[in-house]
C-alpha cells in the first residue's frame, strides 16, 4: 500500500519506506503526523529554517509569475533574464531589512523550485515555495486530475510533495497556497479547500487561500477546517484588503484566522494603513500579515512590481499614524513568523 492509499483510508502516517530519499534532506523521524526537523521551523527552499532568526517577513510575493499566460506544470523560463531582472530586486529588499518571502505562485502558472533555491543562494535571502491548486482566475489553473480526485486524493499529492519535494525536487514547500473565485463556493473550490485541510492535518503547513472579498466563503472555508479538526490558527486570508465588512475581517480574527492585507501599493496606502489601524482598534494586530503581492518576474511585457514599499513608505507611514516600534514589529516579524511556523494547529 503507498503512502496516498494509506491516507486515504485514514490510516495515520507512521510508516517508514515513503520518505524522500534525497541526499541532502536532513535525517528526520515522524511524529504526531510532522517531520521532527520541520516542527516549529519555516521550511525554506533551502531547507528548516528556525523562525527565531528571521526579521521582517513578506508573506504574499511573487517572485516568479507566469499569471495569465496558459497552464504549464513547468513554465518555460529565459533563466539569464530571470536572474538579471530577479536577483537586484531580492538583494534591494535584503538590503532594506527583508529576512524571508514568501513566493505565492503555485502549481501551473509559474511555480519552479529549482529556480527558487538558485533564487536564495545567489541573492542570500531566505525563500519560500507552495504546494496545492489555485482555483481562483475561474479554475484557469486547477489540473483535470482536481475534479476528478477525492479531497484525500489531493492531500496526497500535495503531502508527497512535502515529503518528497515540489514536483520530485527535494525543495520543499513552507506552505499550501489555494485560491477560490471571487463569488460564490463553487464545488471545486470546496474540494481544494478541504485538501488543503487534509495536507495541514498531516503536515502542519500552513493554508494561504486566496479568498479577497469573497466573505460567505470564507465563512465556509472556517467551516470546512472545523470539520476536518484544522483551527483557524492555520488559515491565512489572502487579499483581505478587498474586504469592506470589518466585522467579518474581526470576526475571523476573534476565531484565530490570520487577516493579510497584501497589496501595498503607492496607491493603498492610506488604505492599508486605515485597515491596519481598525484591526488594532478592535485588538486584532496580532492577527494581522502585510505584504504587496509584488510580481519580480511577470510575464514578458509586463513591468516587474517590487516588494519595497513595505520599508520605503508603508512603514513610515504607519510610525506616522501612532503605530509604536514595538506594533511595526508585530505586524512584519513576529505575525509572519508565527503564521509559517510548520506546526499542527488542531
Ligand atoms: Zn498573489
């Protein structure tokens, strides 16, 4: 029996045998369903990385992107223009205080590990990829095999990812990045969500479901995690900056989740800055992730989006707006840290 038939017939994940056999991975034994190397770190591309010593974290970036551009497993990159364009991009946030990113493109429209961990040894900055489907953009990039396969079916491809590395790389993933549409909880979306639940359970890889302002779903999203036994500590609302009803945003924050308003731009600021401000209001800055959802490498013709803002404006303008040193460090250290800690939150 392999590993995905032993998940889904429930049976816990004990077994020897199924473990990646790359060289480099770290020796590791299982217990309670997470690798005892990863429990507590932030797995990079790189390898575990103890949250301890990481600063300000950008949870929500693109480092690579083929977005809008047909579905491929494997997109086809122009590596000496990537790195030219990429690298000064990396090394300027390292040099303005930025520890680790977090890359939100997943599986099918630009995601490659390999890439990602040449990405973090030639710019020195700690980098983090994804497992799971994005079925937001109306499904453009969930696979066939999705709407065939069972939600267990599914966590078993994104657990053998964590365990074996994305797509057979040993590059393992330091999170599940999901995506639903905008309106409605359609049956697919429902299902990725329920995997990603699945994939957190045995893993303890936290859940960054692009979810913006769609609220019912995400109110159906908490209810999912609450029948497959996942807290909401694990669940990132990605792009809550599109949410209008504060109280829903306080509401998920009342229960755990995590509210990441991820689109800081010349523009948002005031915005941001505002949202950020009511979630202290309420007593929720302990919930609360920031980030640009930037894009370093979009598809040709496209203008890359750095990820700069954050220590160049956003920052600034929250010390303007009362914010202390020691709530700037809430927000961009210690949240982040805390959220991509691989760790079973049940
Ligand atoms: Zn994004």
């Amino acid at each position: 029996m392999n590993r995905r038939e032993l998940l889904k017939r429930g049976v816990a994940l004990a077994g020897a045998g199924w473990w990646g056999q790359s060289a480099w991975l770290p020796t590791v034994s299982r217990s309670g369903g997470t690798p005892s190397s990863a429990e507590g770190q932030i797995m990079t591309v790189t390898g575990p990385v103890d949250p301890a010593t990481l600063g300000t974290i950008l949870p929500h970036e693109h480092v690579l992107s083929r977005f809008g551009e047909p579905p491929a497993r494997r997109p086809d990159y122009d590596l000496a223009p990537l790195f030219d364009t990429v690298v000064p991009i990396l090394e300027q946030v390292k040099a303005l205080g930025c520890t680790a990113v977090m890359d939100c493109t997943a599986a099918y429209f630009g995601r490659d590990a390999l890439i990602m961990r040449r990405l973090a040894e030639m710019s020195g900055l700690h980098l983090v990829t994804n497992t799971g489907y994005y079925g937001a953009a109306d499904d453009r990039y969930v696979p066939a095999h999705a709407y065939q396969e069972t939600p267990e079916q599914l966590a078993g491809r994104w657990l053998d990812e964590w365990t074996d590395g994305v797509d057979g790389t040993g590059i393992r993933p330091g999170f599940v990045k999901t995506a639903v549409d905008g309106s409605g909880f359609s049956d697919i979306d429902r299902k990725l969500v329920r995997a990603a639940a699945l994939t957190h359970r045995e893993s303890g890889l936290p859940l960054a479901v692009h979810t913006s302002g769609n609220v019912p779903a995400a109110q159906e999203q908490l209810a999912i995690l609450r029948e497959e036994g996942v807290a909401p500590e694990a669940w990132i609302w990605v792009h809550a900056h599109n949410v209008d009803d504060l109280d829903a945003l306080s509401d998920a924050a009342e229960q755990g989740a995590w509210i990441e308003f991820d689109a800081i731009r010349p523009d948002t600021i005031d915005r941001h800055v505002a949202l950020t401000r009511a979630m202290k209001e309420r007593g929720h800055l302990g919930r609360v992730l920031l980030s640009h959802d930037g894009s370093s490498y979009p598809p040709d013709g496209t203008a890359p989006r750095p990820y700069d803002l954050l220590f160049t404006q956003f920052i600034p303008a929250l010390r303007e707006a009362g914010f202390s040193a020691e709530e700037v460090r809430t927000l961009t250290v210690d949240n982040p840290r805390q959220a991509f800690t691989v760790r079973v939150r049940t």
